[in-house]
C-alpha cells in the first residue's frame, strides 16, 4: 500500500473476477465512448504453463455499462467457441 493511500485511507479498487468459459478466463471490459460503450474483453488461458491473451475489441456500442458488460461477455463466449485455442494465433 503506498504512503499516500495509507495517509488518505483509500485502498486499491479490486481486481475484478474473470467469468471462466471452458478452460478460459474472460474480463469483460467495456470501452467508454462519449456517451456510450464499445464491446471489448481480455480472454486469457494458460497454454504449455504460459499465459496467452487476447483482446477483443468490436464495433458494436451499448448504451449503458451493465448492457456492454453482456454484450462483451457475450461476444467473448462466441470467440472461444468458434475460435477455441487459434483465438491467440
């Protein structure tokens, strides 16, 4: 904890919890853009003792951050179903 934060009282925000999908480990994390949100999420799996990550990044936009969360986990969820282990070649 840093001098500042013990002085302030402030701890360090909480790391999220990824959502696991077969094996992978997904972090939905929606971009804010103005007034909305693009879809994107970090997929990560541990390959041969290695992390591989992936960052998943769309076009699509929602209105609100719980919407892009979905979205987000959604789209992630159908990567790795139709992609599987190549989502990192």
């Amino acid at each position: 904890m840093s001098l500042l934060s013990k002085l302030f009282g402030k701890s360090p925000p909480k790391a999220p919890e990824p959502i696991l999908h077969k094996d992978f480990r997904i972090f939905p994390q929606p971009i804010k853009e103005g007034a909305v949100y693009r879809i994107a999420a970090r997929v990560e799996k541990d390959v041969g003792g290695e992390v591989k990550v992936h960052q998943l990044i769309r076009a699509d936009t929602r209105n609100s951050l719980d919407e892009a969360v979905e979205a987000s986990l959604g789209k992630a969820k159908q990567a790795i179903d139709q992609l599987g282990d190549s989502l990192f070649s």
